[in-house]
C-alpha cells in the first residue's frame, strides 16, 4: 500500500500539523521472539497506512513529522495518577484503550477508541464519559471483536462446576490405579447441562453468542434485554423476560452482559451499577451459579455475600480490573471487594483480571487494527465507525462494522452476497428445490404420504440441511435490522 504522505494526501487532516495518539493497552496478547507481547502486526498495518509507530511515550521523541499520524504505544500506564500525567493536559490528539480506565482529567481532542464493546472505562470529558454523550469529540468502539472469546470463557466457567463431575478427583484416582468403573462410578453421580435455564442478562453481541453457545449445550436459555429487542430474541427462538427478576427466576446459571450503562452527573453512579442484587439471586435455583464477565460494579456485593452464605448461589466466576500500584502495592479497581469474598468463601469464588475476553490474540490484534483504521477515518476523514454517545458537530457517521456472523444481519451482508460469484444462484437453486418438493408433499394424498416418504424422505431432509448450511456458512442466521 503506498504510505500517505504531505505530497499524496487528499484528505480533510491539516499537513501542517503532526497527529499523536496514544496506546495505553496490549496490543498483542502472544509472545514474540524478544520475550515481549508480539506487536509486529500493529506497527506493520500503521505503517501500511502512512502512520508512524513509536515504541515509547511522546515525550521521548524530539520532533515529529509534520502531516503524518504518530501511535505510541504506552501499555504499561494503569493509575489514574499515571494517566493524568501523561494525558492531561492534550498533547494527545486521540487515544485507543482495551481495559484501561481513562480519568475525566485525561484529554483527547480528536477521539477515542475501545477496544471490545463497552465503553464504561472510556471515562474521559473529551467525550462526555463512558457513554459518549457530550464532548466535542467522539467516542468509539469495536464491538463483536472479542464477543465469541468472552462468551466461550462464560461457557467454560460454567463447565467448571456444571456437569458437577469432580474431574480433578477422578483423574487422580484413575492416574494411580484405584479405581474400578464396574464398583465405583456409582459414587460420582452428575447432572447434565441439558435441560437446565440459563439467565443471560443484555442481548448484545456477547450476551447473544453465550445464548447461542448455552442452546447448543441443550439449556433453556431465557434473556432479559430493553423491550425493542423482543422481536429479535423470540424470532432466534430464545424466550424473553422484561426483567433480570424475570429471567432469574428458577434459573440455574446468571451471566451478565449489559455494561456500565450511564453516568449520572447527580450520584455519580452508572445506570447499572448493582442491577444484579438480590431481587434477582434469591428467585434463582438453589445452589445456582453465577458469572460476571462484564463489568465488576454489575454485581452487588452485599447480595452476593447473602447468597453465597445461605447456599443460594455456590458458585460465582468474576472477571473485573484489578490495578497495583507499584511503589505502595496498593490495589484498586472493582475486582477490590471481591477479593474479601474470595477469602471468606473459599474454593467458591474464581477471580480474572478482567482476562476473559483476552484469551485470543488474533482477536486483539483484529481489534486493534480496527482502532486504528477507525482513527485514521477520524483524522483524515472526519468520518466515525461505531459510534457511542452522540455525534459531534462537523464528523460524519460512517455506521457500525462487525465481524462477520456477529450481531443482527445488516442490508451490508446481503449485499456482500451478490459480489461472491455464484452465492445468489447458489441460494436461489436451493430454494427452489425445497420449495418444488415440500410443494409436491402438499399435494401427496394421506394413504399415500408413507411411500412418499419412503421415496422422497432422504432427499427433503438433505435439501433442508444443505439450505441451513448454507445460511450458517454465510452468516444468514439471525435477526435482519
């Protein structure tokens, strides 16, 4: 790709003036050669694209060129304290964040971008806060990147202690020897997953790929989300509950999934801080499980220790931040009041550092390279891709972009349809044969159906699948929005 220079460059970006953005989050969860998270693929799609990495902070570069967008990448910047220092006061144009929380104080003129869905740690006023409302700049993110990642991480919490078949135990009886199937396997009884209700609280793109997992499993899978979604949830055959009360009630697994939601300016208290309390853990199961891989403030500790302490909930699985300041070891962050419960219920509680969507690398570094474009747009075009909040005087919305099969069917991917060569008349055929032969089943007199399914019965079942198939290769399986 030819780098953009001052001389090339036809966009709306000043070329008098250099650009600076900055990193603070991993960008490659895999180690490269030099014993370091492997970055190589971010500094080449930068350069590809006429910017300039930096594998430093903006203080230790003297000049940089005019006309150009300089990313440097600061990962190691955690406490609010570190972050004001060194974003405080604008010499950053723009920042891209993953679960690093960005202080009000800090400020980024031209944008921001959050790597993964939510938004709730974007916390500068450049933009308004998490919710992107205000602010002369626009707020970002990268939503369904990580969605498949984090919902099979909620899937393998759930698998940890349901089937509840002590694993560990069995294998180190069978690893020396003492054990006989015939005698002893009666004492391990367990329960299937098949059959069982799991609550999924929001029904945005992680809270859909857990329901879709959940299904696969054989659950019941009931779904709390705002009433607009209703349609959607019930036409992807999942049942739908106006409250997290609703579908909590005689569930066996809660997972949540519905972000921060808002500040308010008032209380200073997101608008879903402690949704899960215990209106909705005591209409649960007995001896339920619970799974926070959103955000740690979601869950109310106090109704979490109740429930836990009365056998209500047996098993909570928590993925929240988690920071330590390095010179005093102090902790902070909303994992902090976990850690107590941790203590005093052990072998009950399983704590991440707000690690379950970074179990991939290729989605970070998907993510990330989303950023990146998605600043370039913002700097160079004035154009914004998923946008969060509102939209700021002078920008233009450029729409949402998703990974492939994440998310509702958008008009975008019928249309990619048409420019794969032969997918349409693919479809077309199939359709038409289902249709002559279900058409040809109509008509098959009742005394006659048992021959004509003797007949014609492999042949309608394999067009079915072969039309399914075809719907879930292409990611046409879903709700059209």
């Amino acid at each position: 790709m030819t780098a953009i220079t001052v001389e090339n460059r036809l966009d709306l970006d000043d070329p008098k003036r250099a650009y600076a953005v900055l990193i603070c989050d991993l960008l490659g969860l895999r180690f490269g050669k030099d014993g370091r998270p492997d970055i190589s693929e971010i500094r080449a799609h930068i350069e590809a694209k006429g910017g300039v990495f930096h594998d430093c902070p903006i203080t230790g570069i003297a000049e940089l060129t005019k006309g150009l967008i300089h990313f440097f990448y600061q990962p190691h910047l955690s406490t609010r304290d570190e972050l004001i220092e060194a974003a405080g006061n604008g010499r950053y144009d723009a920042v891209i964040a993953a679960a690093t929380f960005l202080p009000a104080e800090t400020v980024f003129p031209l944008g921001g971008v959050r790597i993964g869905a939510g938004t709730g740690n974007m916390g500068s006023a450049s933009w308004g806060g998490g919710s992107g409302e205000g602010g002369g700049a626009p707020l970002m993110n990268t939503p369904g990147i990580n969605s498949r990642a984090t919902a099979q991480m909620v899937m393998k919490a759930i698998l940890k202690v349901l089937p509840d078949l002590p694993v560990d135990k069995l294998h180190a009886l069978v690893a020396a020897g003492d054990f006989d199937t015939g005698k002893d396997l009666q004492n391990f009884p367990t329960e299937k997953l098949e059959g069982k209700t799991i609550a999924v609280i929001g029904y945005g793109n992680i809270g859909r790929e857990v329901a879709k997992l959940a299904h696969a499993f054989g659950m019941k899978v009931v779904i709390y989300a705002r009433s607009r979604h209703r349609v959607r949830i019930e036409g992807e055959g999942f049942a739908y509950a106006d409250t997290p009360g609703a579908a909590a009630s005689g569930a066996h697994v809660l997972t949540v999934h519905v972000g921060l939601g808002n500040l308010n300016s008032d209380t200073k208290k997101f608008a879903n801080a402690g949704l899960i309390n215990s209106d909705v853990l005591d209409v649960m199961c007995d001896g339920s499980v619970v799974i926070n891989y959103d955000r740690g403030e979601v869950l109310d500790i106090t109704s979490l220790r109740r429930a836990l302490a009365s056998g209500k909930v047996r098993h909570a699985a928590i993925d929240a931040d988690l920071f330590k300041n390095d010179e005093t070891s102090e902790l902070s962050g909303p994992m902090l009041p976990y850690l107590q419960l941790a203590r005093n219920f052990p072998g009950q509680l399983e704590l991440l550092p707000h690690a379950a969507a970074d179990t991939d690398h290729v989605s970070r570094v998907a993510g990330a390279k989303q950023a990146v474009d998605q600043i370039v747009d913002v700097i160079r075009r004035k154009v914004v891709v998923n946008l969060r909040g509102t939209l700021p005087e002078g920008y233009k919305n450029g729409g949402a972009i998703v990974p492939t099969g994440i998310g509702s069917i958008t008009p975008r991917r019928v249309l990619a349809l048409f420019s794969q060569a032969g997918m349409v008349e693919e479809l077309a055929e199939l359709s038409e044969l289902n249709a002559r032969l279900w058409l040809q089943a109509i008509k098959v007199p009742t005394k006659e159906r048992q021959a004509f399914v003797d007949l014609q019965g492999k042949q309608l079942i394999s067009l079915l699948n072969k039309l399914c198939l075809f719907a879930e290769e292409n990611s046409l399986r879903g709700y059209y929005e």
